[in-house]
C-alpha cells in the first residue's frame, strides 16, 4: 500500500461516504427486514473497509496533509 499515490488515498477515503449514505439510505426501501440486515451489513463493511484502507493508503503524513488543506481551506 506504501506505493499507492496521496491522491489514491482520498480518492478510497472518499468512496465511503455514498457508502454511508447507501448503508442507511436502504432502510426506507420496501423491502423485508431480513433484505434490510443483510442491505446494511454489506453497505457498512463496504464503508468500513474503504475507510480503513484510505487511511492506511494515506498514512500518518497523508493525514497530516489532508488536515491542514482542510485548516487552511477553512480560514480563507
């Protein structure tokens, strides 16, 4: 994962918000509550999973990085 690129990263750690979105979105679906739980397990893991492997693809630097854009994106 070390050589996948800053932009690889936030690209994956963006991935998981339609995922959220899809994960809760669902529940207003009609239908059963057994296709719901299943609905909600897969969309959720899927949101986790891409989390976590953004993070790990942009590493602590990368983190840093991202933060202060969004600081300095903030106060202008």
């Amino acid at each position: 994962m070390k050589r996948l690129s800053f932009r690889t990263g936030v690209v994956v750690l963006l991935c998981c918000i339609p995922c959220y979105i899809l994960s809760f979105a669902q529940m207003a679906l009609p239908i059963s509550a057994a296709a719901k739980g299943v609905l909600w397990f897969v969309l959720f893991g899927l949101a986790k999973t891409t989390q976590y492997a953004g993070l790990t693809i942009l590493g602590v630097e990368g983190v840093k990085r991202l933060k202060a854009w969004y600081k300095g994106e903030r106060k202008a």
